[in-house]
C-alpha cells in the first residue's frame, strides 16, 4: 500500500511539475535547472518564458533597409519559431537577423535588452 501511494504522489509531483513549466524549455535546461532556476532566479525563469513566444518575428526583406547588417542564412525545417527550437542564443544587446533560406523574409532575434524593454513596458 505504501508503495502504491509513494507512485502516485511521485506521479501527480511530476505532473504538477510539468503543467507549471513550458515544456519547451526542457530541450535545452534540464528539469533540475529548470527547478533551481524557479527558485532562486524567478526573473530569468520569467524572462526565458517570455522570450520563447516574443523573441523572434519575420518580416519581408527589403534590400535597402538591410543593407550594411550582420545577415546569416538559417534553414527553417518546422513551423515552431522559438529561439531554443531554432537553437539561437539571445544576445545581450544586439538584434540578430537571418535570412530564411527558400524565402524572401527576414527572421529577426531580438535582444535580451529589447526584450526587457518590453516586459518593463507591460508591469
């Protein structure tokens, strides 16, 4: 009986867990990370969570607006735009742009202090 009981309370902790985490962010943090990360740095959590859904849009490109930038090419295979599925690294302070191979658009990462400047703007 109290083996039965320790597996459905390790079953529904796991559960829980996985409800309260954007699973997303398992491919590339740990749930151990993840867990540290919750607790002892709420604001990187946070920030991580909103990064995934706000941190990279597309635009069409326009030779002359992006004459002079940094622009690399990036194969995109899926639909699911996030900068962990594209494995991209938020920069601290510079915007990074990728031109979508097979199609006339502009992928854009923004930066960890655009992005600040966004979740300030909306407290």
């Amino acid at each position: 009986m109290k083996f039965f009981l320790i597996v459905l309370l390790s079953i529904i902790s796991v559960t829980t867990f996985s409800q309260e985490i954007d699973l997303r962010l398992l491919s590339r943090y740990s749930q151990e990370d993840l867990i540290e990360m919750r607790n002892n740095n709420i604001e990187e959590y946070e920030f991580l969570i909103y990064a995934l859904d706000h941190s990279i849009y597309t635009t069409k490109i326009s030779d002359e607006k992006y004459d002079g930038l940094d622009i690399k090419l990036i194969d995109i295979t899926n639909k699911d735009l996030n900068f962990i599925a594209l494995d991209i690294q938020i920069l601290d302070a510079t915007n990074q742009y990728y031109k979508i191979v097979g199609d006339n658009k502009l992928l854009v990462v923004k930066s960890r202090y655009v992005l600040n400047q966004e979740i300030k703007q909306k407290k």
